[in-house]
C-alpha cells in the first residue's frame, strides 16, 4: 500500500502483537491530561499529525497482530512534543454494496469508543489529524505504542467482519505528517462519493465531481449500479472491495 510505502521511508522497528503485553485499560470516562501531568505530547499542530483508519479484503495488504514503530517510543520520549503519524490497516470479510456503507461508518466511529486511561485526544477537530497527551502516570505505568497497537487490535476485532489488524505509527522527525496527505486525499475523495451516493436519491453522473473517482474504483461501481437498480435489482459482487 502507498501508506506502506511511505512508513518506509523511515527506519522501523517491528512489534509481534501477540508475543507478551496486553491491551492498556480502558476508563470508564474521557480523562484529562493537564499540561503540567503531561508527558509525551504527539502531534501539536506545531509538529504535525495524520491519522487514518484503512480496511481492505486483500490478504496480501495487511500483516497480522503486527505493530510497525519509526521514531521513538514513549518511554524514551518523555518531556517531548512529538510528530505522529498512525496507520491502522484492517483485513475484512463479507462486505458488498449492500453493507459496505454501513460497516465503514461502523468502523469510522468506533475509534471515537475507546477511551485508555492516561491517554488523552486532546483535539482531532481537523480530518485525519490526532493531537493527544499521554500522561507521566501511564508512563511510569509502562504504556507504550505496543499497548496501544494491541488496544486498537483488540477494539476492531470485536467486529464479526474484521480478520486482522496492523498498525503502524511514527513518531520520526524525518516522516513528515504532510507526506501523507495524497493517501489522505484519496480516502476522503472516495468516502465523500460513497457518502453521496447514499444521501442522493437522483444519480446524475455528468455533472458530479466525483464521478471519476466511482468509474476508476470498482467497488464504488458496484454499488452506484445497485442503488440505480434499487430494491429488486441486481449487481455483480466482486473482489473490488479490496481497494479501499
């Protein structure tokens, strides 16, 4: 994947998500890490963030239980103010036309669910970007990127559909957060289309800006072909939602 492929830019670590550790306890409430408990702070809007949630039926796009780490981690970053780049890729199943729409926005919101103690989303008002605190208390504690990548693990596949979980994560000075932003574009151009052919009950393909996106994304062919068949009709399942 193009995510991939610009984590590499950077040297990574590699974390086996199965071998020891475990997911980082939830709190029952959002908490509140003030400045001064503050420990490590990833993705001020001085250093930049990118934040993005992608699933794919491919097998072959996503590596199991397998957390990917450039820049340092948290116990060796505390008093910094750091770059944050995080990637969770998702191997699903069973999706088609008719539930594809509903199951991403399953999946958008669920990260909104969990809440870990000690670690705060301080704002995520702009799209696909995180600024968030983690406090000196999780820190002594023993939180890190594995604790997290395997809370995010754990989150996603309560999920029926879901099959596997990687996340990657950066905190490397030399991996801008803005490098990113094509990946972006390309993911909200297509959640923007998707989100269109469901709202609009008229489907006037000539005059739609995102009528590109639909013709080159087979999965979003197959569904603009059964929404104009409507209730009855019918349409042709394919592999395509591997490219989302």
């Amino acid at each position: 994947t193009a995510a991939r492929q610009q984590m590499m830019r950077a040297e990574n670590r590699i974390v086996d998500l199965k071998c020891g550790g475990a997911p980082w306890p939830s709190s029952s409430r959002p908490g509140l890490v003030l400045e001064m408990d503050t420990a490590v702070e990833l993705g001020h809007p001085a250093e930049g963030s990118f934040s993005i949630l992608l699933w794919t039926a491919d097998e072959s796009l996503v590596l199991p239980d397998r957390l990917s780490l450039a820049g340092p981690d948290l116990p060796s970053a505390r008093g910094r103010r750091l770059p944050y780049v995080k990637v969770v890729l998702l191997l699903v199943a069973g999706f088609n036309e008719d539930n594809c729409y509903q199951r991403h926005r399953e999946l958008s919101l669920l990260h909104h669910r969990m809440v870990l103690d000690g670690f705060m989303v301080r704002a995520a008002a702009l799209y696909q970007q995180e600024w968030s605190r983690v406090s000196r208390d999780a820190l002594d504690r023993g939180y890190d990127f594995s604790s997290l990548a395997r809370s995010l693990s754990r989150l996603y596949n309560r999920k029926p559909y879901v099959r596997a979980v990687e996340v990657m994560v950066s905190t490397s000075v030399s991996l801008e957060p803005e490098g990113f932003g094509p990946i972006g574009q390309q993911v909200i151009a297509r959640i923007t289309a998707m989100n269109r052919m469901h709202e609009e009950m008229e489907f006037n393909c000539t005059d739609c800006e995102y009528s590109d996106v639909c013709r080159n994304v087979a999965a979003l062919r197959n569904m603009h072909a059964a929404r104009k068949a409507g209730p009855g009709g019918s349409s042709t399942v394919t592999d395509s939602y591997k490219e989302f």
